[in-house]
C-alpha cells in the first residue's frame, strides 16, 4: 500500500476533528489551502464525512478517525 499526498492530506484531515465530542464538525472554507479542500471532497466521496466541505465524521468516519489519530498519537512519542 502507497502513502499517497493525497492520503496524507486525508489524514491530517482526520485528526482536525475532536473525537471527545460528535457535536463539533469542521468547516473547510473555500480559500482553504487546495489539498485539504480535495481531501475533504474525497472523504465525503468515501462517505467518512456529511459534508463535502467537511461537517461532521459519519458513523465510519468516527472510526477511520480513531484509528488514524491513535496511529498519529503513537509516531510521534517519543
């Protein structure tokens, strides 16, 4: 398996999102940088999040973000 730009910016997407809470969404705005736009557009593409400019993670989505801030979480300890 490749880790594409285009998975990595999927990625740091994922961990922009506060799991404590499935009441708070994010927002992408239009003048955003152009990589985390299409990233969101291909989450939504995925069905991962409601929106296709972000909102809030679906049912899979939370789980996808589980796991890829986990993973985050353990590369960078030290």
């Amino acid at each position: 398996m490749l880790l594409t730009d285009e998975i990595v910016a999927e990625i740091k997407f994922l961990s922009l999102f506060n799991l404590e809470t499935v009441q708070e969404g994010v927002k992408v705005h239009g003048n955003a940088d152009p990589g985390l736009i299409n990233a969101a557009q291909r989450l939504f593409d995925k069905g991962l999040i409601s929106q296709h400019d972000g909102g809030y993670l679906t049912d899979l989505g939370i789980e996808v973000a589980e796991h890829a801030q986990k993973m985050l979480t353990i590369l960078n300890s030290n």
